[in-house]
C-alpha cells in the first residue's frame, strides 16, 4: 500500500470507515499525495486526454460563445469571466484566441482560473502568461460582478456518495479495512445513515442489488452559481459526461495511464471520476432561481456553434496527415459512438438573461 494508503487505513482504524466522497477527496484533493496536487495528468503522457486536447476547435467555439454571450448580455465592462477546473489553460487560450474576433470582449475580460493544483496553475501561468489570470481556491473568492462561467469535465471529478439497495434497504456504500495486509474495501453501511436523506423519494422501490449517487459538492456548486447569477448576472457553462434524466448505477471509474484502475489501489495515483447527473444540477439550480438551458448533446452543440466550418477553414491547405488528423478530432468529439452524445453541455443563467448560443430546445 502507498503512502496515502496507509494514512487513510490508520484514519479508518481509528474513527471508522469513509464515505465514498471523503475517500475521493482525499484521493484528489489530498495537499502531500493527492492526485490533482502531484501531477499534470494530462495528454498522452499522463492519464486522460480531454477535448481541448483533442482539438483547438473546441476551445475556439467555446470562446466564440462567450463573447456572444456578453454581446447579448450588453457588453458589460468589466466581465468577469471564469474557468472551473482549467487543467493546462488549453481551452481557455484557444478560447481568447478566438474571441478576439468580437471587438471589446477581450478588453473587458478579467480572467479568472479555480484551481487547486499547484502543479498546473505553474503549467496555466506559462499558457496564460499574456492575460493576467488570478487563482482562486474556490468560486467563493471570485469578485463580484457579471460573470461568465466555463467548466469542463470539472463536475466530473467531484466527490460523490454512494448508496446500494441491500435486502435491509438502501445503505450508504463505505470504505472501510480488508482482511488481507490492511487494505481497502468497499461495504455498506450496517444500518441507516442521515445520508440516505439524499436518496429521491423515486428510488425508494428500487430493485436489491441497485447503485444510486449524488454529488453534494456539485449541487452546492450549482446552487452557489445561481445565486450569484440571479444577483448580479451571468451563466454558467459545464460541459460533461453524464445522463438525463435521473436514474440509477455505479458509474465510480478509475484511470491511470489510459485505462481503467482499481479505485482503491494506490489512492492518489489515479484519477477518479463519476457520471454526471445533469437533471440534478438543473434543479438545484432553478431552485436556486436560475434559468436552466439544455443539456445538449456535446456533438450536437458544437455542430450548432459551427464546428463544420471551422473544421472546413483548418483544412484548406492543410497536408493529407493534417487532413485526417482534423477528421479524426472532429469525430471523436461530436460522434455518438465516441463523446458526441455521452458528452453534454448545459448552461445555468440569471433569470434575465438572454438565450446562449447552441442551447435552445
């Protein structure tokens, strides 16, 4: 077992077993072993590719949806804009990039990153260097002012609880001590815990054997947003893979180097993530008094925010390996095979606003 390991085996020992979610972010989060605080994890060299990676089109369109977006909004100057979660800073110089064909947005942009890492705000500062960002913790220290949002695969690697329905009823899943070397294994808790509190009162008839998850953290995220978003303007935008509606399963994963892992093997040396529930987020974020746009399929957003266009204008002259390289970039993004419909984009919005580009319907 690794360092991390055997410091959470020692906190189990002595207090008892975690919760799934105090399990993920210490994995993650951990400031000495964990995940985000030791690694860039990104490209082919690290773990997982995400669509910035993938293609420049992507971070351009979503550029390109940000100044329409303060267009419609009115232009407000300063604006605010945000990224949860930013990785490398790909998408985000791609998206400046691109948005500076709307004269003034780039002007009143005021950058700001959340992140954690201190391994890639280092990696966000080089990308960056020429905007100015400031780092935050947490969406808690961002200024105030109209503010436009942009997450993605952020809601992802937030820690969720998770339930089982046993023969007793739902339980909340655990992570307690093997039998073998001290170890780590799942089981379920021996009896009801305030948490089953979460469960919606739909699942309350679900078969034995049935996974259910929420992410408390998420949903705080939403209805913090929203808030804010019906005070003092702006939307929010998360792009992700998940489902909708509600519904039932296990979908914790961990990747290492591309492939899956076992989530509890070597805590803080993969990645963990979990399906994101977008019905959820949607009402925690009208209940919040947000307007909720979306989701829509990832493919089919980026086709209505012109992706064949921009895919036709980077093939002129561009040489036969430059060609399909671009071909096979645009398929993995918008195919439904690939993250064309798994991926999906939504858009959390004060009450007010204006409809954002690629979400009607």
């Amino acid at each position: 077992m690794n360092a991390l390991g055997e410091l959470l085996a020692r906190r189990i020992g002595a207090h008892g077993p975690l919760s799934v979610a105090d399990y993920m972010a210490e994995a993650l989060g951990h400031p000495e072993y964990g995940y985000y605080a030791t690694r860039d994890p990104l490209g082919r060299a690290g773990d997982f590719i995400t669509a910035p990676e993938i293609s420049q089109i992507f971070g351009e369109l979503i550029g390109l949806w940000c100044a329409d977006l303060w267009d419609r909004m009115g232009r407000p100057a300063p604006i605010l804009l945000a990224e949860l979660g930013p990785g490398r800073g790909t998408l985000m110089a791609d998206a400046l990039r691109a948005a500076r064909t709307l004269p003034g947005f780039i002007e009143a942009a005021r950058l700001h990153l959340v992140e954690t890492s201190p391994v890639l705000r280092g990696v966000e500062a080089r990308a960056l260097a020429g905007f100015r960002p400031e780092w935050h913790d947490s969406i808690a220290s961002l200024p105030e002012g109209p503010l436009v949002v942009i997450a993605n695969e952020f809601l992802d690697a937030l820690p969720i609880r998770q339930f089982v329905k046993t023969a007793a009823g739902w339980r909340e899943k655990l992570i307690g001590l093997s039998a073998e070397e001290n170890g780590l294994a799942f089981a379920a808790a021996p009896g009801p815990t305030p948490a089953l509190a979460l469960i919606p009162p739909a699942f309350a008839a679900a078969p034995e054997g049935s996974h259910f998850e929420v992410s408390p953290a998420a949903l705080a995220i939403a209805d913090a947003l929203a808030r804010r978003f019906a005070a003092t303007g702006g939307a929010a935008l998360f792009i992700d893979y998940g489902y909708w509606p509600r519904g039932l399963g296990d979908t914790l994963q961990a990747v290492r180097r591309h492939r899956r892992h076992d989530i509890l093997a070597a805590p803080g040396e993969a990645d963990l993530t979990a399906h994101v529930d977008f019905a959820a987020i949607a009402e925690a974020a009208a209940n919040a008094g947000a307007r909720v746009w979306g989701p829509v399929a990832q493919g089919e957003f980026l086709r209505r925010l012109g992706l064949p266009a921009r895919a036709e204008r980077l093939l002129q002259g561009a040489s036969p390996a430059q060609a399909a390289d671009i071909g096979a970039a645009c398929r993995r993004l918008t195919d439904p095979a690939e993250m064309g419909t798994l991926f999906k984009a939504l858009c959390i919005a004060a009450p007010g606003m204006p409809e954002p580009a690629g979400l009607a319907g």
